[in-house]
C-alpha cells in the first residue's frame, strides 16, 4: 500500500503540514512534512494485510493505521501528540470523526519521559558530535607501539623514544612475559640479528605485543608496559568516529562548521523546544505546538549561543520539567479501556461511512 492508493481510496482520515512549519520554526529552505492518519480497508483488518504505516522513500510524508495512531497516542509518543495539537491553518484535511481523539484523552504524566527524555537523548547526542568536533581522530589509525612504554629513570618514556635513544629498531626487540606482572614484559635487543627475536610488532592489526624466547641467562635491557585498556578504547574511539563521519549528514555538518560553535545547532533547538513543550504540558494540560518563542529558537539554531551556556540551561529547564511533574495534575495513565471503546467506534462508523469498505 502506497500514499498514492490512500489517496485514491479515500482512505485519508486526517493529514496536516508537521515539522519545522507546524512549530512556526521553519526558514526558507524548509522541507515541507506531512502527516497523516489513515483507516485499512475493512477486508485487510480482518485478513492478513493489516499495514500499520505507510511513507514516502525521504519520510517527509508519513501517515498511520488509526489502530497504530491510537497505540503511539496511548505511549504519549510526541510527534504523535503533535499531530492533535496541529495550528488549524496547518491542517490539510479533518474527517469529522477525529474530533473524539482529544489530547485530553491521552495526555498523562508520562509526557515528562517522552517529551523531556527525547529532549536529554539529543543533549546528549550533542555532547557526543561536540566531542567529535572538538577532538577529531585522524583517518591513520595507530597500532599497538604507540600504547608501549618503557621503564626509565624515575618514570616511563613511549616506546619509540626509547628505540630512539638506543638506536634500535621495533624489530629488533624481544619480549617475554613477567609472572603475576599483568601486560608488563622483560625487554630484549638484538641489534646484531643473531638470536632471532621476533619484534614487538609484526602485523599493523595485532591487538598485543609478540614475545619471543629468549636465551637463558639473557638479561633485560628494560622493561615495557603495554597500555592495553587505552588500546581498547582508542579503537573504539576510532569505530565510532569514522562511522559517524560516513554516516553523517554532510549538509548539516557544514552548517554546524559554518556557525563555529561545535555542536548541531538544529538538534539544539529542537532539545529546547522539547523541553518547553513538556514543561508546558505537565502545567496546562496542553499542547501548544506553535512556538511562542520563535525567535529565541531561531537564534538557538543560528548558532548565536556557546555551547556551554546551552548545556547548562538545558539542565535548568530539565530541572523546572522534574518540578512540573511533581506538581503536574495529569493522570498517571489513561482510561484504557475507554480509549479501546473509542477506537472501535471509530473504526466503525468509518466503515458504516463507506471509508475504506
């Protein structure tokens, strides 16, 4: 089932312009958003063709089974939510049936998890592309002699200092494990190749240093310590850098560059707008999904504000939302079994219509 058939079929029970343009936050080189509800035809509900949601391949234009829009309005799902508390002059069309889906119906103390959980994800999804930003990792990854020191003096010096001053090479080097000393091994030269030590490293990919044996009666010229936890968590770092980098939206990395801040100022705003809304609900009890404060967002998104003065009152307006909950009259959770009434009538009178029959 595509868009094109829910249009066809008449199978549209609500539709509307979401997104940046809803909230009144939209520039000139806004997408346009759609979304929508729809009803199955009656013969695919009571077979195997039930479809929950149907969108378009960029997922600008998304719409849902009323059985799937009813679930997602029950889990206090803000987008979902968003879409009952739609401008009027942002609404495409309204059967008159979805007048009985009132907010008020769905509304409970939950909207502090969902509103101003969704709202810490992306704090903390900033702090991470923040990160990212700030302390890039280069594209030629380090092996395991850049996590080796050595024993020297009072302290310890990298490996390749040490080679340095001893005027050997990696290969050079033998190293045998010492007892009850975790990733701490004896260290031995060869500069002459007469005793066949294998080196510390042989393969770029190795995980671990070589060892070696070592004639008996042979002493140590040093000993070496293999940060091995730092290794383990470079290459993770490594991991996570790099596959952000390949999957990151190149467009809105450049604006995140543009604007010299070091963060996604788009995600930003919507983390504040989020909050706001959460704060808002557990108030009044309402949904207000024009934004008042237009322009105080708008200069969020511009990159007008430090990235630490964001991040602290993030954490100020996270803290009003945990005092408005507190105090919030909202239920704890609906009348379930009202809801499910509800959602029968619906779906009947929709077919006794002739919508999806």
């Amino acid at each position: 089932m595509t868009i094109t058939d829910l249009k066809a079929q008449n199978l549209i029970l609500f539709e509307c312009i979401s997104g940046s343009k809803a909230y009144g936050l939209d520039l000139p080189h806004s997408d346009t958003d759609i979304k929508g509800v729809f009803i199955i035809p009656e013969d695919h509900l009571y077979g195997s063709r039930y479809v929950a949601q149907v969108a378009n391949a960029t997922n600008d234009e998304v719409y849902y089974e009323l059985g799937r829009f009813v679930e997602l309005l029950k889990k206090n799902n803000p987008t979902i939510l968003e879409i009952l508390g739609t401008p009027p002059d942002k609404v495409l069309h309204r059967d008159a049936l979805m007048d009985q889906l009132q907010a008020s119906l769905f509304l409970t103390r939950k909207c502090k998890d969902t509103f101003g959980g969704f709202a810490f994800t992306q704090i903390k999804k900033a702090r991470g592309l923040n990160k990212k930003i700030v302390n890039p990792v280069d594209q030629q990854k380090k092996n395991i002699l850049a996590f080796c020191y050595v024993l020297h003096g009072q302290g310890s010096i990298p490996l390749h200092k040490w080679l340095e001053i001893q005027g050997v090479q990696q290969e050079d080097c033998g190293l045998v494990n010492i007892p009850h000393m975790k990733d701490i091994y004896g260290l031995y030269t060869d500069p002459d190749h007469t005793r066949g030590y294998k080196g510390v490293l042989r393969k770029e990919n190795a995980t671990a240093p070589l060892l070696s044996s070592i004639p008996k009666g042979e002493l140590p010229v040093g000993h070496l310590y293999f940060n091995k936890d730092g290794y383990t968590k470079y290459c993770k770092d490594y991991r996570d850098y790099w596959h952000w980098v390949e999957q990151r939206n190149d467009a809105r990395y450049a604006q995140t560059i543009a604007h010299g801040k070091n963060y996604d100022a788009k995600n930003m705003m919507h983390t504040f707008r989020l909050l706001d809304m959460a704060q808002e609900i557990l108030d009044s009890g309402e949904i207000i999904v024009q934004r008042p404060n237009r322009e105080e967002l708008l200069s969020i998104r511009k990159g007008e504000w430090e990235y630490d003065q964001l991040i602290a009152q993030a954490q100020a307006k996270m803290a009003q939302v945990e005092k408005a909950y507190e105090n919030s009259a909202l239920p704890d959770q609906i009348d379930e079994d009202y809801i499910e009434d509800l959602l029968v009538r619906i779906r009947r009178a929709c077919y006794e219509k002739g919508i999806g029959r």
